[in-house]
C-alpha cells in the first residue's frame, strides 16, 4: 500500500517532562497527571474554546518494545519497529513505520502487510518540539503468541517491502530490543479541549506513561477499564543526573470523520509519556 494522495489522519505534538515528578503509585501519578493538565489548560484557555474532564481513566497496561538489528540497519533507513503486547492475554501485534521529513517521501512508501486481512495503515505528522516535522506511513498486524521475531527475515515475513528498501538488508541479522529495554505503559485518559465550533473540533487527552518493565521492588497500581482490580506496574528505575529520563509527548491525533453532515471532528490527544533514555534511537521516541 503506498500513500500517494493520502490524507494525514493523525498530527502528533510531542515535548518532554520530568521523570521524577511522575513517580509513586497510582494515586500519586493521577494527582501529578491532574496537576500537569490543570496547568496545561491555563496555559491554553486564551486560544481554545473550553477544556473538560480530567485524566482519571486508567488503560489497562501492555508492554512496548522496539526492535533493530545490531548495526541499526532499520534505524538507518527511516524505520521503526515496535511490538506491543497485552500484559494478560499476550496478545501482540507489531507495526512497522516509515518517518521522514518529506511529506511525499513517506507517503510513496510501500506499507503492504502480507497476508493479513486484519492489518491497519496510517499516514501520520510528527511534530516535536521546537515543531519539527516528521511524516510516518505506518501499519500495524496482529501476529501469533509465538511468532518469532528475531531475524531481519522475521520482519521482511510481516512487511516484504523492507528486504529491498533497507541497504545491505540480510535477512539472517538477529534483530534485538533496543538497548535490551521494554517498557510497560500506561495510558491515562478523558479530558478534552474544544478547539472549534464549527465544524466542531474536539480534542481528547491522554497522559501515557512508560516505565522500565524489569522487576521492582516498588509498583503501582493500575485500574482496569472494564473490571474491577488492580494490576502491580512496576516504578520508574533510579536515574543518574545525565540519563534522558522522560519524553513527554503531546500527541494530536485529528482524526477525520466526514459523515452524511460532512462535519470533520477533530481528535487532539495530549500525551505526556514518561519513558527513559533506554530507546536511544530518536527515530523509536514515537
């Protein structure tokens, strides 16, 4: 699937927050989500309508990891690979995006997923601060709980477009976590801005936290949307004084939505994330 006249469906402003602000159980983390997006609306009621409801949701958490070769070959051309997986089911799937500052460059990229009836693709904006602009081709498939993904060739099975587009592409090069780091996430939700009336454009904001999923002796706790109960996340890791602790995307996502009114909703998601410098790769830190 390449993007030619593709629309962008998702913009995305991201930042950075402080780590240790963010930190203790749940309670602890919703007062601090509470008090950012307190001050966030302050800072913003002079140019949006109206902003709504707190970040009082919690998502049930999954675990994130991004995977490259030991030379970052996927780094190198433009790639990124994540697995996402669901803490109690083990349900995962796996995306594959292509970034780059050219909004015609990203959109031409061959995105096919093979063979999967269930893969969903998005053409994307990037903006980080001090608003640089990244355009992502991204799709995503869901893959069996025990589907290797451990060579170049394991990913080229997933997306055969990348054996050709990635240089010196070996299909036998072990793939690996980033700085052997998976974190574990956890998503925040419901407040909103308004930003237009018409059409009506919504934004709806979530605060979404990593933190390093190796055991701990500390956890917090997250509620489950639909049950009642808890699941133990463990707590940030010490950090020393030069670690990049935090990246605190704020994520717009608009999101089209033409009906028979042909109104366009716009979805703005203000996402600050807390996760360590254990990516390493800019081109993961998505």
């Amino acid at each position: 699937m390449t993007g030619e006249g593709r629309s962008v469906v998702s913009r995305e402003y991201k930042a950075m927050l402080r780590a240790g602000r963010f930190g203790g159980d749940e309670k602890k983390l919703l007062e601090a989500a509470n008090a950012l997006w307190r001050e966030f609306s302050r800072s913003v009621e002079d140019v949006v309508i109206a902003t709504d409801g707190e970040l009082g949701l919690v998502k049930p958490p999954r675990e994130i990891t991004f995977f490259d070769t030991a030379n970052q070959d996927l780094n190198a051309g433009s790639y990124v690979l994540r697995e996402r997986r669901e803490i109690e089911s083990r349900e995962r799937e796996v995306t594959l995006k292509f970034r780059h500052p050219d909004r015609y460059v990203a959109q031409d990229r061959n995105m096919d997923a093979r063979d999967s009836e269930e893969a969903r693709s998005k053409f994307e904006e990037d903006i980080k601060v001090p608003f640089l602009c990244l355009y992502s081709f991204s799709t995503t498939v869901p893959i069996g709980k025990h589907r290797s993904l451990d060579e170049l060739s394991d990913a080229a099975r997933l997306f055969p477009d990348i054996a050709g587009k990635v240089d010196g592409f070996q299909g036998d090069d072990a793939l690996a976590a980033v700085n052997g780091f998976t974190a574990r996430e956890l998503v925040l939700s419901g407040a909103s801005l308004r930003l237009g009336k018409g059409p009506s454009k919504d934004a709806e904001c979530a605060l979404i936290v990593w933190y390093d999923a190796a055991p701990s002796t500390r956890s917090i706790a997250c509620r489950r949307n639909s049950q009642t109960g808890s699941i133990p996340i463990p707590a940030p890791r010490r950090r020393s004084s030069t670690d990049r602790v935090m990246l605190a995307p704020i994520h717009v996502h608009r999101d089209l939505v033409l009906g028979r009114s042909g109104r366009r909703r716009t979805r703005i998601e203000y996402c600050p994330a807390i996760w360590g410098e254990a990516l390493g790769l800019s081109a993961c830190a998505a």
